[in-house]
C-alpha cells in the first residue's frame, strides 16, 4: 500500500499541504441570470483550500499555501481559511496583485443555464513560482495536495507544479487532482491543456480524474482506458459521476458505487470526494474504504448551498464506510445527515 511520505514528528509537519489559488466567491441570492440577481453573499473558493478545510474540519492537521493580494479580500480569505483551522502561515501577500474573485450562479454547474465571471486574470496568485514561494512549507506535509488548476494560472506557476511533481528521493505522498478547465487553458498561452495535465499526472502517487475530464481531454472512455494511459501512480481514482468511482492500486481495480443523496446544490463535491480519500488513506483505510470516505464527504458537499460543508464525525463515517454492500445501497442522505442527530451508534436513516 501506498506510502505516505515523511515519518518526521518536527512540529512544522502536517498531515497535508495544499497548494494552490483561493479567491472569493460570490454567491447569489436567489435563482436567474447573473444580469438579474440583485445581491450576493462572499464565500470562500478554491480547490486546494477547500480540500485543506474539509481535511482539517474532520480533524486533520493541514496546511493551505498560496498567494493573495495585499487587500480586503486578501484579508477575508487567509481568516476564513485560518477558520476552518487551516495553517495559513506560509501564504504570500503580494503587494502589487489583487486577489482573485469570482461570480456565480445559483443552478448546477452541469448545465448550460449555470454562469460563472472569473475576475482572476493577474492574480497575486498566478506570481506563485518556485522563488517567489516556500518550498520547505510546500513540502512540509506528509500528503501535499495539488492540482490541475494551478498550472493553467501562468508558466510560473507550471513551473512550480512540474518541480512539485518532479520524482525525488524523500518527497511527500504527492496527491493531483486534474480539475481540467478548458476555459482557463484556452487563455493560458503557455502549453496545451490536456498534455500539461497527463505529464503532471504521471509524476504524482496519487491521481484524481473524473472519466468526463478524461474523455474531454484525452479522449478517453472507461476507467481501464484511464489507467493504460497513466500507469505510473501507484493509486488513480476515476470519479464516475453519480455512478461511483474505481481505484486502481497497482493492477487491482476496486469499483464502489455512489451514495443515494439528495442534493441542494451540485459544488464542491469533487474537492470533498478527495478530502475523503486522502483523510481514509491517512489512517491507512484498504481502498474501498477510502472509496467510501470519499463517497460520504461528496455527500455532505452536496447536501449544503456552498462549497463547504461540516464533515461527520469520524466514528460516525467509519460505521458507514463498514457497512456490508446491502446496507450501503440502501442508504439515503439528506441535509443534516451529517449531524447524526440520533447518537454516535445510530445509524443514517435508510430508505
């Protein structure tokens, strides 16, 4: 099984280093047009730092690095962050950039109807490069945790990701996620998306890819044509969906089916699948537990308005994740459901 990085008990180690942009979110107030919704409510967003909230929200010890600009939204985000009990020591104030944030609409992001407006263009975090930040934090974890989006940000910050994907001897557990944006690669100038994206992956241990993404950017169909073409991590999750998702640990594949859940709003649960994979693979969970972890924290995305949502309590998703397959289809979550508001040995109601 696959090793997670370095044993050190210096005090600056942390289970996991998240790498990467976090900018403000505005959420709107009510369904429409961007045009037609007369207020929003500021959150928090970004890939990395949602996975780094949700890790230590379920009691993790984590560290968020990146770069903000030296401003009120800049300000906002290191405090949110910082919150959640994120370390948001190591992150970078830059003087000269702004922090990036960004718009939205309140329908799913899988339909046309959704709008998303990205003020992130010169960011304090597209200046993220291997001088201007602290590689020694960076490595500093026994997971450091990244992903596709920061590469497309500039050619600094691909540089940085190549180096953080480099193979080297007594280097963290790398995990990627490969979160192709399109949009963002299409304005980068810098390399072409999908090939960027297939090197990195095939310097990391552990890789997240949904098998729409794989087939968007490589043309790929089925989790097996996933991992022929990325052989090389010794773990790849393929995140099908409503589905499930497969792991391949070397050539063992393990498919575990998603949960039933009703959803209030389809974000972050890709980032929420992944702090739930890491948090099993921490403790040394087999694969399909940490299949189901992953499973349940995506769920509890789902079943809040925002990005991020309270994880439950260890115990209660550790009985969870043990169930035998009858048991496990049957489930239903609902919002609330991670309050386990019926004791610590009772179980989520089921169908």
């Amino acid at each position: 099984m696959t090793a997670i990085g370095r044993t050190s008990t210096a005090p600056d180690v942390v289970d996991v280093v998240a790498l990467g942009e976090s900018m403000v979110t505005f959420l709107p107030s009510r369904p429409g047009r961007l045009a037609d919704v007369p207020a929003f409510e500021r959150a928090i967003g970004g890939a990395e730092s949602n996975v780094a909230c949700v890790l230590a929200a379920a009691g993790h010890s984590t560290r968020w690095v990146g770069r903000v600009g030296a401003d009120g939204f800049g300000d906002h985000l290191v405090e949110a962050i910082g919150a959640y009990g994120v370390d948001v020591g190591a992150v970078r104030r830059d003087p000269a950039r702004p922090t990036g944030i960004y718009f939205r609409t309140a329908g799913d992001r899988a339909t046309d109807a959704h709008e998303v407006a990205y003020y992130r263009a010169g960011s304090a975090a597209s200046a993220m490069s291997v001088d201007t930040m602290d590689l020694d934090a960076i490595r500093s974890g026994r997971v450091l945790h990244l992903s596709g989006i920061t590469p497309a940000l500039s050619a600094d910050c691909l540089d940085l990701t190549r180096a953080l994907t480099t193979r080297r001897p007594g280097r963290p557990l790398v995990s990627f996620d490969v979160n192709h944006r399109p949009g963002l690669w299409r304005d980068a100038g810098h390399g072409h998306g999908p090939e960027v994206l297939l090197d990195l992956a095939r310097g990391a241990d552990l890789v997240f890819v949904g098998d729409d993404e794989a087939r968007d950017a490589w043309g790929l169909g089925g989790p097996e044509a996933v991992r022929a073409a990325l052989p090389e991590p010794e773990l790849l999750v393929v995140k099908q969906g409503a589905s499930g998702a497969t792991a391949f640990h070397g050539t063992d594949a393990t498919y575990v089916p998603a949960l039933h859940v009703d959803v209030v709003a389809a974000v972050g649960a890709g980032d929420a699948f992944a702090a739930g994979f890491l948090s099993a693979t921490l403790r040394g969970k087999p694969v399909r537990e940490r299949l189901r972890h992953g499973h349940l924290m995506a769920a509890a995305a789902l079943t809040v308005p925002g990005d991020l949502a309270t994880p439950p309590a260890r115990g209660h998703a550790d009985r969870l994740a043990a169930l035998d397959d009858t048991g496990w289809g049957r489930l239903r979550l609902g919002p609330d459901w991670t309050q386990d508001v019926r004791g610590a040995d009772e179980e989520v109601r089921t169908p």
